[in-house]
C-alpha cells in the first residue's frame, strides 16, 4: 500500500526551464516532507523539507510547495541545470522527529542542454 | 556530508543460499540505521529500524526470520538474506541517523545493493 505517490516516473526539461515534480499522498497523518536527489551508484541526499505548517519553503532554486487538503506537494526547479538530472524521490513522515519515512517511487529528471 | 558505505554493491547468487549486506557510518555513530527495499518501479520501502545493541523493529509484513538485522556497533549495521529465493531480488538500501546534525541532515543513505538470486 504506497502512501506516497509520484506518478511521473520521468521528467524531461530543457536546461534553464522549470522543472516541476508531483507527489501525492493518502495519510492524513502525515504532517513532514522531504524530497531527496539520487545520482547513479550513490545513495539518496537530502535537498529539502517542508512542515505542515506551511505552504511553500524555498532554497535557493528549489522551492517546495504543500496543498494539505489536496494532500499534495510539488517540488519546484528553476532555473533547471544540467547537474540536476538524477532521481528525485519524494518523502513523507508523521512528524518532524520521525525518521521512519514512506517514499515515493521517484522520478528521473533529464535536463537538456 | 556524512559517508555512508554499503557493502556489496550488487550481489547474484543461488536460490537457497544466504547474503550478508553491510552498512557502515564511516565519520558518525549511528544508533540507529534503517533497513529499505525498492522492486522496479516502486517506491523505497521501509522493512526494519536497526537499533544498536537491540533486536531490530521489523514492519509489518517484513518476516524477521528470512532478514536477520544485527546492529553490534555503533557504525555497522547488516542484513542478511537468508535461504534466498528469486522473489527476494530487489534493490536493498540502509540509511544511518547522525544525531549530531542539523535535523534535516540528520538521515543518510548508503548506495544500495542490488541483489539478484537465480
């Protein structure tokens, strides 16, 4: 039972475009985000986090935005670089302190030069 | 960042056989370390919390007899597959809790193990 969506298994953008990632969920408990960045042969990191609490968090050319009642985020880049083609995974936890985390099924972004 | 090394990075072996995977903080004590398995186009999922010096906290579904979890330190945690069959191919990843970070930084990932049994 996937609790974390992210039905665009792949993304391709031009470089110096938007890039625009989807992740749905279904638990209402679920109250921390976090979308990850994975390059080939190297494990997933950390790129950014949003709380409940609020509707957008932004970091430099990453923005991430939260619809609570849509039970939705979207993870925004702009403008996209050619080092930003990887796996984005999107996350999902029933509070900050929880590190027990329920993942999406990623999605490959390819950013064109 | 904080190093997280899982050992192999891919593994074949036969049905019936068991495999051991190790992850190791290299620069970090991690007392706890959480144990994930991706089938193709799925998402990561959690199959157990590892916790240094107790038994590990399996999900559910997870049978804690077939993966064995032995956290004996404070930077090492392993899995392994036992009696191994061709349903148990997946990729399996760790990930290690430094508690010395900034909360966000706080999770990191080993680079997975890709483990194919025929």
């Amino acid at each position: 039972d996937q609790q974390v969506k992210q039905n665009s298994p792949s993304l391709s953008v031009q470089e110096g475009r938007i890039s625009i990632l989807n992740c749905d969920y279904t638990n209402s408990m679920f109250d921390y985000f976090l979308w990850y960045k994975k390059y080939p042969a190297e494990g997933p990191t950390f790129l950014i986090s949003i709380s409940s609490i609020k509707d957008k968090n932004e970091d430099g050319r990453f923005t991430v935005f939260l619809n609570k009642s849509a039970k939705h985020l979207s993870l925004h880049i702009v403008p996209s670089q050619p080092g930003d083609s990887a796996v984005y995974f999107c996350a999902a936890s029933t509070s900050i302190n929880d590190y027990k985390l329920s993942f999406g099924a990623g999605t490959t972004v390819t950013v064109r030069a | 960042g904080a190093v997280v090394s899982q050992h192999p990075s891919w593994v074949i072996c036969k049905s019936g056989t068991s495999v051991k995977i190790e992850c190791r903080s290299l620069d970090f004590q991690a007392t706890t370390m959480f144990w994930y398995r991706q089938f193709p186009k799925q998402s990561l999922m959690l199959m157990a919390t590892s916790n240094e010096g107790s038994k590990a906290t399996y999900e559910q579904g997870v049978e804690k007899d077939k993966f064995l979890i032995n956290h004996a330190s404070l930077t090492l945690s392993t899995l392994t597959v036992t009696s191994a069959h061709p349903e148990d191919s997946s990729f399996y990843i760790c990930s290690a809790r430094d508690l010395n970070r900034a909360h966000n930084e706080k999770l990191f990932f080993g680079s997975g193990t890709q483990l194919s049994v025929l």
